[in-house]
C-alpha cells in the first residue's frame, strides 16, 4: 500500500519529535518519497539493475543496463535472461561477478523463488532468501526493500553516508561504528528507512 504525502508528513513530524536535531535536514529537504510512488520495475527487474549499477558511476551503469536490455528485445526477465550465454552477457560489460549473480538470481527465481510476492514477506525473510544468492548482500537487499518495496523501517548501518549524515546531523567528531549506529536508531522504530533517507538528505544539502 502506497504512504500518502500527509501519512509522510506525519512520520517526518513523529521523527523530528523524537530526535529534534533532525528539524534542520526536514526543513532544507523534499518530504521523503520512500513508498509513496509504485516503481516502474518489477521486483526482479530492480534487483538486477541494483547488481549491474554496483560500485560503478551513474553512467556506466545506466549504459550497461541499456545495452543488457537491447541484448534481450527490451524486456529484462528471468526467462529472457536465462536465454543468454555468458559470453553474451558479459559483452554487454557485465563483469565476470555480476554475471555470476545475475545468473543466480535468475536460477532461483525459475527454481520457484517468489520473487514478485515479496511485497508480503517480513524483513527477516527477504533478507534471508535473497543473501542466499551468491553476490548479493544486505547492502543491496536494504536498498531493494527500502526504494523497490517501500518498507518503512530498514536501518542501513553499514550504508557509509547513512553513518556520515547522522554524524553532520548530531554534530558528531566521532566516526560511528555500524554497531554504534545500529543502537541509536532504535529510538526511531518503526520509520529508520525515512531516518535513513534524511541522512542522505544532509549530506547532500551540505
């Protein structure tokens, strides 16, 4: 189900009620757009997109994924994929790692993986399918469930600017441990994905 921008409204007001050194951010920044728009993809379509655009530029990534989709007549699928060889996929610039896990993936999926169901499972369970997948990490599964699947209270501690907007938010010297950061949000279950995003937010502002 799709949050509202009033529902919204009241999280980011619930949030800065909680932890006020979060009115600055909220003021200079959009209101958060986690789970308020359907995406355009289809679960399985997303995470293959997350696996190509890894540690790679907008660009790069952006050209790769159109070459990959041009390969398959246009539509990125599990059956059009599997239809590829290897050497196919990694003409299009797939590196030998992300063909691996692009594969994997596929495989499960067509092995029964209900992939577009996911919507319906909890947390605990996503994360566990989909890190059974070689080459796929939480990192890459706390960005599907949070921008994909709209779940409102992912908290990616081991996210680098997500540690360093809490930092510039609370005007901390000291670098956070993921550990650290994992305690410290509790405070602000269940909407850490919106706390997440406006970590983001400050870092970007600044």
């Amino acid at each position: 189900m799709l949050i509202s921008a009033q529902k919204m409204k009241s999280i980011v007001t619930t949030i800065c009620e909680i932890d006020p050194k979060f009115n600055v951010v909220v003021s200079d920044s959009p209101l958060c757009t986690i789970g308020r728009k359907a995406s355009s993809e289809s679960n399985y379509q997303s995470l293959v997109s997350s696996v190509v655009s890894q540690q790679l530029s907008g660009k790069a990534a952006s050209t790769i994924h159109g070459r990959l989709q041009e390969l398959v007549g246009g539509e990125i699928n599990p059956h059009t994929i599997e239809s590829q060889s290897i050497e196919n996929l990694r003409a299009v610039g797939l590196s030998g790692a992300k063909t691996k896990t692009i594969l994997g993936l596929t495989d499960s999926v067509l092995a029964g993986l209900p992939i577009e169901q996911l919507h319906d499972f909890q947390d605990a369970e996503i994360l566990r399918l989909l890190t059974e997948i070689w080459g796929i990490g939480e990192w890459t599964v706390h960005m599907f469930m949070m921008f994909q699947i709209g779940h409102l209270d992912i908290w990616p501690t081991g996210d680098l600017g997500v540690r360093k907007g809490w930092e510039l938010i609370h005007n901390s010297r000291k670098g956070l441990t993921p550990k650290e950061l994992g305690v410290k949000g509790e405070k602000l279950h269940p909407y850490r994905s919106v706390v997440a995003w406006y970590c983001w937010r400050a870092l970007d502002n600044r």
